[in-house]
C-alpha cells in the first residue's frame, strides 16, 4: 500500500500475466477498500459507486480471479450487462485486446 490508502495492483495480483490486464499500477480508494474480497475469495458483491470511480476495473479483477481459478481459461463465462448497446460494443473491443493476452476470447 501506498500512504495515501491505494494498493498496488502487484501487491494483489502477483501474476504478472494477470496484472498486465488491467493496465494501472495502482487500485484507487474505492477499489483498493474492495480489491482483496473481490480477487482472493468467492463472495457476491453489488458495487454501487459514481460513474467514472472503477466500478469496470473491480469487474475485471473478478474476471481475473475467475481465470486464475480455472484450468482453462476459455471456459470462464461472464455477463457484462451496460444500460446501452454502444457501451457493451466499446467493452467487448476492449476486453478482446487486453484478455487476449491471456487467450480469453
């Protein structure tokens, strides 16, 4: 942890293949509160939160700790569900950039 409360992603993630994903050094407050639930155990979570504070981010650790979990990644199933049909359209090119290093299609 850094002084001012935030995680570093390294810290959590040690896989680097895994960290690599998410693209940030650094978990901000809100994430860095709900970052250790989310990536070592199994619990169901609502993340209620202002848009732009990192709602996304904490959902792709949860995909990470899915694939982490799984012996073969492509088996991991998820459901993304945005209030609009561009959203999901901008998060599914996203998502096939950064998880296909993983080889998650």
């Amino acid at each position: 942890m850094t002084t001012n409360g935030q995680m570093k992603v390294a810290d959590l993630v040690t896989e680097s293949k895994f960290a690599n994903v998410l693209n940030i050094d650094y978990f901000n407050d809100m994430q860095s509160i709900i970052a250790g639930d989310i990536y070592e155990s199994n619990v169901n979570m609502v993340v209620s939160a202002p848009t732009g504070s990192g709602k996304t981010i904490v959902m792709e650790l949860a995909i990470l700790r899915a694939a982490s979990k799984a012996v073969n990644p492509n088996d991991v199933k998820i459901i993304y569900v945005a209030p609009n049909k561009a959203l999901c359209q901008q998060k599914v090119a996203e998502w096939t950039a950064s998880f296909g290093s993983l080889n998650m299609t």
